[in-house]
C-alpha cells in the first residue's frame, strides 16, 4: 500500500514477478492482496505478471480504464482456475497466456459483457501457452454472432494444451498465422481461415486436416508429428490453390504424400517440399509432383527406396537434397530435372550409380557426402555452369569425373568452369584425374584423403585464378606446386612428408594468410619470406622439427603471428626481428625459446604497434616488463611456472594469468 503505484504516472512497462517456487510457506491471500494493493497507474502500456500464487487475478487487470495498455502477460500463475475479463482493454495488441495449470474453461467471462461493447478490437497477437487442463473454450450464441471480435488479430498460437478438445473462434477476418502445437486431443473443425498465410500444425490428431475450411490464401503449410495421417486426403489438398511452401516432417504412419488420383491443379503454386523424419514412407515412384515445384528436400526418411518417376518432368526444379534416406539405391532411369541448380546427396549409404544425365543442363552445385557404396562417376564431362563440388566422407570412391580437367587438345572441349573443389575423407581415392585443373578454380581443399598423390605444377598453369588451398593430412605431398600467383589464402595440415618449402620461395606475391599445423618434419619456414609483402597472418603450430626462421626475416606487414609448440625452435626471440613488425598487432608465443627469462622494454623485442600479447608454456621467463607497449590492451599469460613479477602499461584492459 505505501508504494502507492498508482501516483508513479511515468511508469509504461511493469513486472511483477514472484519466486517460481510454489510451496506450502506460500500465503495465496497474502499475494492475491498484495498484487491488489499494488495497481500501477493507468498510464501503463505494458504489464507482465508472473508465479503469481493467489487463486484469481484482481479487478484491475482488465479494468477498461486501463485504456493505453498494448501488452499483457500472465505467466506460471499457477493457483489461478480463471482468466480475468480483458476484452474491455480497447487498445491491448498483444496478449499471453502461458502457463495457466489449473484453468479448465475460457469462456464468456473472458470476453465481456459483448453486448455494450465490441471486445478485443485491436488484439493483433493471442497466444496460449502450456495449458496442461485446459479443456475447452467456450462461445455462446452471443459472442460467436458479436460483429467485429477478433476483427484485428493476425497471429493466433495454441501450444501445450493436450486436453484441448473444444472449438476454436469461428470467424478471425485478418488472421494471417496460425499455430496449433502439441494439441493432440483436438478435433474440432479449423476457424474459417480465408486470410491465412501460414499454418503450423504440430502433434495433433489426423482430423485437423480434413475439415473443409477456406484456405484459399494459404502459402506455407507446416504439418509436423500427426498422429495417424497416411497422407494429405482429397478434399484438404483442393483447398490449397495459393500453397507455395510445403513441410511435413515426423509423420512416421505417411505412406505417400496425398491420393494418386486427387488431381495437382490446385497446387500449381507449389515450389517448396520438404520432408524429414517420415520412415512409413517407402516408394514415391507413383507419386505425382507439382510442375512448378522448386525445391524438393527429403531428409531422414529411413525406409525410403524409390524417388518418384516423373522427376525429368519437373522442368522447374532447381534444388534437390536427399539426405540420410539410406535405402536409397538409385535415381529413376529419366534421371534429373533440366533446371536442376543444386544437388545434395548425403548419407545416402547404399547408393551406388548417380543419374546417367547429373552433367548435364544447368548444374551449379553438387554436394556428395557420405555415400560409401559409391565407386566412380558416370563418363563425360562434367556441366560448364558446374561452380562447386563437394565431395566428402566417400570411402570407397575410386575415380573423379574425368571431364572437371582441362586438356591441351583439340577433342576436348574444356567446357569445365569449377571455382570450387572440395574433397575431404575418400580414404581410396588415388589422385585427381589427369589434365590441368579448371583456370577458373579458386579454392581448393583437400582433406584426409591419404592415398591421395600430391599436386603436380601441370595440374597448375599460370593464369589460374586459384585464391584458396587448404591441403589436410596428405602424407604423400612432399612440396608445393609452383604458379600459387593468385593465392590469398594456404592452409596446411598434418602434412608429414613436407620438409621444406621451393628455394625461390613461395611464388604467393598476394598471399595473406598462411597456416602451418602439425608437419612435424618441416625444417624451415619458405624462403625470403620478406617479399610476403601481403601477409597479414602467419600461424605456425606444432612443428618439431622446425629449427629457424628465415634469413632475412618475416613477412614485414604482419599483423597476426602465432608460433606454437615448435619444440626445436630455439632461436632467441631477440633474433625474430619482431620489432622491425610496425604492423604487428596481435602476437602469440608458446613452447619456444627455452632459455628465455626476462621479456622487457629494455630489450626492445616487441614493436610498439602491439595491442594483444599471448604468452604460454614459456619454461624460464620469470619476469615480465612491459610498461612501454603504449598500444597493448590485452595480456594472457598461461603455464609460465617461473614467472614472479609483471609490470604492466596503464593502456591495459584485460589481463589473464593462469597456472603460472
């Protein structure tokens, strides 16, 4: 009472929030009293009430002359077995309902007296949330005839409420979403939906959708988890005449997609299909698909053998993903779609031959992921649109299409346009095809693959536009290939069989960032790395044997370095040269230099461009001075045992140390 809220006239947006905690030391006529004498003032545009503990909401919530309220929440009020009356808040947008454990009925109450006043007239968003007793809602003759309810509301959600079994409003006007989610016991007939864009309808019974509503504006159709739905009937698929997005995933009874003879005039809208989690489907070979469709996806449907014959007819799709569907074998004999764009197969385990006609039309991308049963490629070559191929985790794989190289001779076409190349995981894959890569490629990663033999400098020529190589465990690749003129980016890896780089250097004049991880007999970094005039970043980590750096230095307008765990590299760091780096701004040592102990201004090692310094596993610094590092904001410091002191530069921000 002595807060007096209602004298607060400035307060817009109010919670009241109790303890989640509904135990016996609770009072309910305690709270009921407290959130009475607590009404805010009649300015209020927002209010938020929740693990409220009393037995009903008070008066005021509700009261009409809360006249500028736009939202309401009542949230966990868990004693509550009724809703206030709200439908007098003439301005109310949005309201949610969530979390109301005992309400068993909504009904006129929630409305108001209809006759002296329209209720709900600018309600734009309702939701009803975790409603675990809630068991109808009621509309007597009187509200259902009252002209203009609901007349605003746009977005109606109903989720959690598994002992709903009532009816929904008959008549929402501009209703443009509506979600039904974990209603299982629903069964009444949908409101008349003529306004609605999108349907999301998860975990309910199968009668839902057969109900002859208006769905004549319907765009996007999302049916998740229907008990009991062997397929989309007749007299539900005739109504979808604006239907462009269709997803049905986890209806595991589905055994075809709609009835055969059902006619598709009415979906010619159709372009999206995506189907996930439906085991029960088996065949889709008699089954008809949209001509205007898209895009078609279908993911994790276990039990599925056959695609639909009709796929050559589909002169407009331009996507297909199949993902885990490991039953199946092969593509119908017409093979793909025209327009085809975009081709994703993966985890498809017992798929063995790809389309006879995947190289032809207008192919863009072509994603292979673990197809183990897969050996080789159809013959030809591959489509001139063809810009990425990706082909990961493919065990048994032998060949790659022997059409993505270019040749000196007049037979070949060299029609090949590919940008991008990427091959990780083809344990029995033994080199790329003979002839040179595309001129047109620019990146380029090879992964895993160890059988795999190194690139030749014939597979390269000079005009290649190849800007990124990332080459991941590959034994066999001893040196690099030369014309590297357009490289930005070069990533190696795990590469043991590299012990040095070309003498002339890397010929990489626009190379800015180079990574070296884990070659363990590398000896020395590439030669007159000080013409690297575009290298920014240089990350060496975990290289054994690397002893030395470079003659004549780094790379000059470095801006990141990292050298780590290079246990033999016992240059002094006085020797980096790292104070010749007037760009360097981010600097990380560790396990080098064993017989380092002090690291200070006085020796003027570190330039003073530097804002971040990470220091690890430095086994005999003991001191650290670096109050004149005027740019330094951040300092990390791990596992130096012997390190004592520290003298720090004021235009420090962050600093870390542990287990020193």
């Amino acid at each position: 009472m002595d807060a007096c809220l209602k004298n607060k006239c400035h307060i817009e947006e109010l919670t009241m929030g109790w303890s989640g905690d509904f135990d016996d030391s609770r009072n309910e006529l305690n709270e009921m009293l407290v959130l009475e004498l607590l009404q805010p003032q009649r300015n209020l545009k927002k209010l938020t009430v929740e693990f409220y503990g009393g037995p009903k909401v008070p008066s005021w919530i509700g009261n009409p002359s809360f006249s500028k309220m736009e939202s309401l929440t009542l949230k966990n009020c868990g004693k509550c077995t009724s809703l206030p009356c709200l439908g007098r808040l003439s301005l109310l947008k949005a309201l949610r309902i969530q979390g109301m454990c005992k309400v068993k009925t909504i009904g006129d109450e929630f409305f108001g007296e209809v006759s002296l006043f329209q209720p709900f007239p600018c309600l734009e968003s309702l939701r009803f949330e975790d409603m675990p007793e809630w068991e109808d809602w009621c509309f007597s003759d009187m509200v259902e005839e009252c002209e203009g309810l609901f007349s605003c509301l746009r977005e109606l959600r109903i989720r959690e409420c598994p002992k709903l079994t009532g009816s929904l409003p008959n008549c929402l006007p501009s209703l443009a979403e509506l979600e039904i989610f974990e209603c299982p016991k629903l069964k009444a007939a949908l409101p008349r939906l003529a306004y609605v864009c999108s349907l999301n309808v998860v975990e309910c019974n199968e009668v839902v959708l057969r109900n002859g509503v208006d769905l004549s504006s319907l765009t996007t159709l999302n049916i998740q988890r229907i008990s009991r739905l062997t397929c989309l009937r007749e007299g539900f698929t005739q109504l979808l005449a604006a239907l462009q997005k269709l997803v049905i995933r986890g209806c595991g009874e589905m055994t075809s997609l709609w009835e055969n003879r059902f006619g598709l005039e009415c979906l010619r809208g159709l372009e999206s299909i995506d189907i996930w989690q439906c085991h029960g489907l088996v065949s889709l070979e008699e089954q008809r698909l949209p001509c205007n469709l898209k895009h078609l996806k279908i993911e994790n449907c276990a039990n599925l053998q056959r695609l639909p014959n009709g796929l050559q007819r589909l002169t407009c799709l331009e996507e297909l993903s199949l993902q885990s569907c490991p039953k199946l074998e092969s593509f119908p004999e017409m093979g793909l779609p025209p327009m085809l764009r975009s081709l994703v197969l993966q985890k498809c385990n017992t798929l063995k031959l790809l389309p006879h006609n995947y190289n032809s039309g207008f192919l863009e991308y072509l994603e292979i992921e673990h197809c183990p049963c897969l050996i080789s490629f159809p013959e030809g070559e591959l489509p001139a649109s063809l810009k990425q191929l990706k082909i990961k985790d493919c065990a048994n794989l032998q060949t790659l299409p022997e059409g993505m190289m270019h040749h000196n001779s007049m037979v070949s076409n060299n029609s090949c346009c590919l940008e991008v190349l990427e091959i990780r995981k083809c344990s029995s894959l033994p080199s790329l095809p003979t002839g040179e890569l595309p001129s047109t490629l620019k990146r380029l990663e090879i992964w895993d693959c160890r059988q795999f033999q190194p690139i030749s400098e014939k597979m390269l020529h000079s005009n290649t536009a190849l800007e990124h190589l990332s080459i991941s465990n590959h034994p066999n690749m001893k040196i690099l290939p030369g014309f590297l003129h357009s490289l930005t980016y070069l990533y190696i890896y795990g590469c043991q069989g590299l012990v040095s780089f070309p003498e002339r250097g890397l010929p990489t004049p626009n190379l800015r960032d180079l990574y070296i991880n884990n070659c363990e007999n590398l000896k020395s970094l590439p030669h007159q790395m000080q013409n690297l005039l575009s290298l920014q970043e240089l990350n060496i980590r975990n290289c054994q044997g690397l002893e030395s750096f470079p003659e004549c230095g780094l790379a000059p307008n470095l801006t990141s370095l990292s050298i780590r765990d290079c246990v033999n590299l016992k240059v002094p760091l006085s020797e980096w040269g790292l104070h010749r780096l007037t760009s360097l701004s981010s600097l990380y040592i560790s396990g080098v230099c064993p017989s380092l102990a002090s690291l200070s201004d006085d020796d003027c090692l570190l330039p003073t461009t530097l804002s971040k310094l990470f220091i690890s596993k430095l086994d005999s610094l003991a001191c650290l001075a670096l109050k004149n590092l005027s740019s330094l904001e951040r300092i990390s410091i791990y596992r130096c045992p012997k390190l004592r002191s520290i003298g720090l530069p004021e235009t420090l921000s962050r600093l870390e140390i542990r287990d020193c």
